[in-house]
C-alpha cells in the first residue's frame, strides 16, 4: 500500500470536520460554535460538567471549554453517544423538577443546589459519559476542543514538550546498565 492510498483512508470527511471543529474552537475560543448542541442544552451541560471539575481558585470545566469538547464528541467520534445524552438530559430535567421546583434550569440553580441534582444522578450511566467526557475535555490535548489554554494540564503540571528525557546522570549511572 503506498503513502497516498493509506492518507485517502485515515483522511474521511467526517474526520476532517472534526479536525476543523477542534481547530477552530480553539484558535477562535471567543468565536467557537456549537454544532450538537443548541445554546440552552450546551448551557445545562456546561453547568454539570462545572460541578464534576469546578472552578474553586483554579480554572475548571468551565474556564477549560470542555463543553466543546463534548459538543465536538457528539458531532464527530461519539455521534453513537447522542441518545444517551438526550435520555440523560431528559432524566436530569425531571430530577431537577422534583428536588427544585421553582427552578427553571440546571444553570440557574445555586451551587449547592446543583452538587446535590449531581449527587442525586451519580450512579446513573448518564453521569458515566458525562464524566469521562468531561475529563477527556478537560486533560486532553487543545486541539480536541477543551482545554482551553492548556487548563488541565497546567493544573497537574503537565509539560507539553515534544520528547521527554529520564533525569540528568541517569544515562551515566553504572547500575542502569550503559557503563557496566
């Protein structure tokens, strides 16, 4: 197989859409769109993802972007995902209901109000996704559309560096082999 058959494979439109999704949002942060979801369900997605990784003196979900992350999964690679977040949703909806009647929506609901809709949807498969979205979209590489100026990894100190070298004198050390 030569070069040229192989990058006409790994190469498909929907693979280059979603390079050009994560390319965009995070060149263009104030200009990133949403392609899933419409503002008001990207809004309530956003706010349960602030409550898996907050922003308490550090940037969290939020300030990371990871909302186009998901929005990109659910577009792109996890488009099989968007039933599960719909049902999901949905059944946050109806939780939300019946704890905090009077609310309107999941953003509008006071932190400790929306720690408790989260504790009360925990062991749901919804909460699941929705978690390891949110970790992927914070911790992984900008590019993918979160991580918004290198939040997560600035925050567990994570260096991204095109090669990485064992400690200075491990090369020389008798008992790792090289002189011995």
């Amino acid at each position: 197989m030569r070069r040229r058959d192989l990058a006409g494979i790994l190469l498909t439109p929907s693979l280059l859409a979603a390079l050009q999704h994560a390319h965009d949002a995070t060149t263009k942060p104030g200009e990133a769109k949403l392609t899933y979801f419409d503002p008001a369900a990207a809004a309530e997605v956003e706010a349960l993802a602030a409550q898996i990784i907050p922003s308490d003196g550090t940037p969290g979900a939020k300030e990371a972007g990871v909302i186009f992350f998901i929005d990109r999964a659910l577009s792109t690679f996890d488009r099989d995902l968007q039933p599960a977040y719909r049902d999901g949703m949905a059944l946050v909806q109806a939780k939300r209901k019946e704890l905090f009647p009077a609310s309107t929506s999941v953003a509008s609901l006071k932190d400790v109000e929306a720690e408790s809709l989260v504790r009360a949807i925990e062991k749901t498969d919804f909460f699941d996704t929705l978690r390891a979205h949110t970790l992927m979209g914070f911790l992984g590489h900008p590019s993918h559309g979160g991580n918004r100026a290198t939040a997560g990894w600035k925050l567990i100190g994570f260096e991204d560096r095109h090669g990485f070298q064992p400690p200075f004198g491990y090369y020389d050390d008798p008992k790792n082999g090289d002189l011995g």
